[in-house]
C-alpha cells in the first residue's frame, strides 16, 4: 500500500473519532468491532512484546503489555490498529525474532 492510500486511511480514522485531539484511541478501535485487553506479556527470546492484534475465541482483539506506559500502550493500540486496517481480509503474521531491534525512549512522555 502507498503512503497517500495509507494517508487517507488514517484520515478516514480520525473523521470517524470526529476529529478530536487527542485521539480517543479505545473509541477507534471499538468503532471497528475491536477489543483491547491489558495483560503480562511473556518474553520471547529475551524481549517483552508491547502488543499483538490477535484472534481469541473467534473475535479479534488488541492485547497491550500491562507494564508498558499509558503513552506506550496508546500508541500500541494504534499501531495494532493499523495492522487491522491494513492487512483486513489477510493472513498476517508480524514476524518475532531474537535479531530484531526496538527502539523505546525513557521519556514517558514521548
């Protein structure tokens, strides 16, 4: 998908959450039949996962690491979010492996 298609996408988001900043990001997600769920999150070859979108018991739902920020765990949701958007209708498996990098600050605000 191209950036301006992915573009419009977000657009078409924020329209539905009525355009208010912040972002109600719960609200967005509930708009589109999703869950969110905080949980501990296991590490998988050394590194904790900040969230999945995840299929349980015939329903899709975002699961959040319960540890993370509130900062994280909105911006999480909205990254799943995305992949939902994104990849709807397809198989899609977001790839773990020990080799990958993350980048976190430490700043809670960010």
């Amino acid at each position: 998908m191209n950036k301006s298609k992915i573009e419009d996408l977000a657009e078409k988001v924020f329209e539905r959450v009525d355009k208010i900043i912040p972002v109600d990001v719960i609200r967005a997600v509930r708009l589109y039949d999703l869950e969110v769920y905080t949980t501990a999150m296991e590490k998988l070859l050394g590194a904790t996962s900040s969230g999945i979108l995840a299929e349980h018991q015939g329903s899709l739902g975002i699961y959040i690491n319960n540890e993370d920020s509130f900062h994280r765990q909105r911006f999480t949701i909205a990254h799943e979010l995305g992949h939902f958007l994104l990849h709807k209708g397809k198989q899609f498996v977001d790839e773990f492996s020990a080799g990958e990098t993350f980048y976190r600050s430490g700043d809670d605000t960010v």
